[in-house]
C-alpha cells in the first residue's frame, strides 16, 4: 500500500481509498481526495513536511500526518 505523504516531486497517482478519523476523512474528500482523481505532487517543502499536490486544478498543502490517510496508487483507477 502506498500513501499520499510516500510521493516524490512530480509523482502522478490516483487515490484509491481515503482511511481515518471521520472528522479528516471528510476533509480529505471535501478538497477534492476522492477515490479516481489524480493527483500530482508539485512542490515539497525543505524538511520535507508539508507537501503540495494538484489536485482537480487546485494547489493543495497537507501534513504527512493527514497525507498518511490517502491511500494511492500509480495505475489508473
């Protein structure tokens, strides 16, 4: 299984689950992580926490504590 916060700079991925609490897994899917869409990292800051993913045309930062409930993979969902 590979999560969203394993993602190299310029990886591409399609979500195929989101896990956690109910509180984050609502959040995740409200910004867009839902299971099919792909998504790109584009940016990874210097410690390496937060990254930035597009995602549906957005620019998304998350935490690798949140990017950790994103479960992806690189073949088409």
């Amino acid at each position: 299984m590979m999560t969203l916060d394993q993602m190299n700079l310029n990886d591409i991925v399609n979500v195929i689950n989101i896990y956690g609490e109910s509180r984050i897994k609502r959040r995740l899917l409200d910004l867009g992580f839902i299971p099919g869409e792909e998504v790109k990292c584009v940016l990874i800051s210097p410690f390496k926490d937060p990254k930035a993913y597009k995602i549906a045309g957005n620019v998304i930062a998350l935490r690798s504590i949140d990017a950790r409930n994103v479960e992806v993979t690189y073949e088409k969902c």
